[in-house]
C-alpha cells in the first residue's frame, strides 16, 4: 500500500522552479533514496514533503490525506514524519535520555523512561541515557538523533544527508545499521544522499535526479545493470564507453572482436555505431585474454585492486583484479571481456 505519493509537483524560489513535474510513490515499510550532484533538487523534494516548502504545482499525500498542494501547506508537526539532519541537531544542554524524549511529553514519565530505554537498545545505545552529545562519537551521536526522531512513532522518516559528517568505514557500517533499525520497526524512510554506495545499501528504491527531475527510479540491481540513459550509466558506478558497430540482435563489432550477450537494451539498426558501456566487473584478468592493455592508475580496495588500464589504441578501459595480483604502473596485462548483459547508447561520436 502506498504511504506517500508524490504527484507532479513544482516547488522553487522566487521565479526558479527547483524541481518540476516531479512524481513518485513510496509504499508501507519501503526505504528509499533520492541520490544526485548538488544543486538537483533533492532536497528541496525532501522539504515539501516535511511542509517546510509549498508546492507551486501538484500534490503530496501521506497515508492518503492530502497534505501540500498549491495554497494547502499541513504543518510539519501534524504530518507524522520524522526527521534525521545532517548534523544531528541534538541539544547539548540535554543528556541523551532527555533528547530522546523531547518528542515524548505527552507520555507519563514511567511509559516515557519505558519508550526512551526501548530506543536506546534499538540503536544499540543501552545504558547510555545519562550521557550529553559531546560525551559520544560522530556515529552515536547520529544513533541518537535516529532515536529521538523514532520515538513519536512517526509513519515517515525523512533523513537529509544523515550520514555524511561520518569517515567512510562509520559511513558504511551505519547506513546498514540503520536500514536494519528501520526495517525492524517497520518504519517507511526516505534519505537523500548525493553517495551512491550510501543510496544502495540501504535503499529498497532510488531515484537519480538530475535539474529538478527524476531520470530513473529503480533498484538498486537496476540503476547499475539496466541504465535506462547514458547521464544514469555515467553517474551509476564506474565503467568506460567503447565504440561498436551493430552486426546483429545483441552482436557487435568492437575493436575487441566481436562482441555478443543474452540480450542488450538498444534497439539499433545493423550498421549504426553505438557505445557500449563496459564495467569494471565486465572485464575478467586473463593470462590468455584477447585485449592486452598498460596500467595507466590503480587503486587498492583491499581484497581488489581497481586497475585504469590504456590499449596501444589509446582506449581506456577499468578492471577489477584480486588484490594479490598487484601489477605496477606501466605494466601490460592482459583481460577478456565477459558481459552477459550489454549496455549502449546512440554514438556520441
């Protein structure tokens, strides 16, 4: 069942539209991510939908209430969402315990220390209650501003950049923390992130945005194998265009021989050049390999090193390689292309 629904809205300032003719729809308990540049409207999306900015075309509904539309603004506080920011926007003057309840005044002080301790093992932050903020890492300090805006029970959560003040490993390990913590407490989210890896590992769905509209809203699986443009497959994780000549129904001719999968996405005539799109995980390291090529930059991932590799041609093509094979800078290897799926655009000439 759909919770929102974002129906061709326009929001901006002064005489600018930030977004226009924008629309998609969030179902009960998914997580999803708005991922762009900065400057792509995501988080003025985000805004309208908390009722901090009004719509100059179109609607928002949650749970079925219309709650912005032209000359219609719901108050923030009335549309049952929460909110994680960037910066935490805890209070330094409160303990932890104190945080977590400031949206919990309602409650007895009995269900209210109920409710905080219940959040704070949720996070994984039990017996940390009497703590302030500057007495916690980067990571808790995000934990607990997750908790404080769960506490209210909200039927949305919405997390603006919520991860970035955080070092790359925190980054990762948090952002699938907290899809756990949303998907336990069958909490709907939507996060936006301009971080891909971020988007992915805890987005149910992803829409790339680009000048105020969504190019593409898909999975994760598909955003990265099924690009539905050329501006998403750039954008989408790494890979180097080359030039091939349809010869048939997915069959190419490329400077690498010809090339064949189970299917491709372009529908072009026998003859049209097109540029296919190959990945680092398209090229398999082969002692035997039919493309010979110079190491030309690498990068060290650990258990794999991300090799930028140039032909004699002066193509530029990206492989993944095991670590253990750590091949210097200047040195020729060799790889082959294996691609069950190929994917290519009209020639760019």
């Amino acid at each position: 069942m759909s919770l929102l629904k974002v129906d061709n809205i326009a929001a901006g300032y002064d005489d600018h539209n930030v977004v226009s003719e924008l629309s998609f729809h969030v179902n009960q308990g998914e997580i999803v991510s708005l991922l762009g540049a900065s400057g792509c409207g995501k988080t003025t999306v985000l805004r309208t939908i908390a009722g901090f900015e009004p719509l100059r075309e179109g609607e928002i509904l949650i749970g079925g209430a219309c709650v912005s539309a032209p000359g219609k603004l719901v108050a923030p506080e009335h549309r049952s969402i929460g909110m994680v920011f960037q910066d935490y926007a805890l209070f330094p003057h409160l303990n932890i315990a104190d945080n977590i309840a400031f949206g919990l005044r309602k409650l007895g002080s009995k269900d209210r220390r109920y409710e905080v301790n219940s959040l704070l093992s949720a996070v994984g932050l039990p017996g940390l209650g009497d703590r302030y903020p500057h007495e916690l890492s980067g990571g808790q300090q995000q934990r607990v501003a997750l908790a404080r805006a769960l506490a209210p029970r909200p039927s949305l959560l919405l997390m603006d950049e919520p991860f970035s003040n955080l070092d790359v490993e925190l980054r990762e390990r948090l952002s699938l923390e907290v899809r756990d913590i949303l998907k336990n407490q069958g909490i709907t989210g939507i996060m936006v992130t301009h971080d891909q890896h971020e988007a992915f590992a805890v987005s149910d769905k992803v829409g790339v945005m680009d000048q105020g509209s969504i190019i593409q809203w898909d999975s994760p699986y598909n955003l990265y194998h099924e690009p539905l443009t050329r501006f998403v497959a750039d954008f989408i994780g790494q890979g180097e265009f080359i030039t091939g000549t349809v010869t048939g129904p997915a069959r190419f001719e490329t400077e690498f021989g010809i090339m064949e999968s189970d299917r491709c996405d372009c529908e072009n005539a026998v003859g049209r050049k097109v540029d296919i799109l190959l990945r680092p995980d398209d090229l398999i390291p082969d002692t035997k390999g039919s493309i010979r090529a110079t190491v030309v930059e690498k990068a060290f991932k650990g258990a794999e090193i991300l090799y930028t590799l140039q032909t004699d041609e002066g193509t530029r093509l990206l492989s993944l390689f095991p670590s253990h094979r750590n091949h210097a800078m200047g040195e020729q290897v060799r790889v082959r292309v294996e691609a069950e799926h190929l994917i290519c655009f009209p020639h760019q000439g």
